[in-house]
C-alpha cells in the first residue's frame, strides 16, 4: 500500500530490490552469528585488528568507486 501511494506521488517504478534487500538481511544475520561465536574465541587485540582492516578494505573500495564515477561524469557535473 506505502508503495503504491508513493508511485502515485512521485511517479515511475519505486518498487523495492528484493534480491538486494534479501541479500544485505543474510550477510547481516550470517555476519552478526559469525561475530558473536568468534568474539569469545579471538583475543581482543586480533578482533580489532581484524575489523580495521575490514573498514580500510571498505573506504578503499568507496574511494575507488568515487574516482571511477568521478572520472565517466561529464566535466560540468563534476563540480556540484
């Protein structure tokens, strides 16, 4: 119902990915079951370590991502 009075609203196809929403709801319950057995089992200094490099991994692909978008868009958007 909330989808299609926001279709009449704003127009065009707003349904919701189902997959990518599937997908991200599994990695999260898989991701925070694995966290919670291995925490008790990794010493604290490991666990931070470990979830450090997890979080440069992660801005190293977003700033990635942002350079390759940055350099396909045209000149005069890349300035907004």
């Amino acid at each position: 119902m909330a989808y299609a009075a926001l279709q009449l609203v704003h127009g065009g196809n707003i349904a919701p990915e189902w997959g990518l929403g599937i997908s991200i709801g599994l990695g999260g319950f898989v991701g925070g079951y694995m966290g919670a057995r291995l925490q008790s089992r990794l010493p604290e200094t490991s666990l931070r370590r470990l979830l450090g490099l997890i979080a440069c991994i992660v801005a190293a692909r977003y700033t990635q991502t942002g350079i390759q978008q940055s350099a396909r868009a045209p000149a005069h958007v890349v300035g907004r």
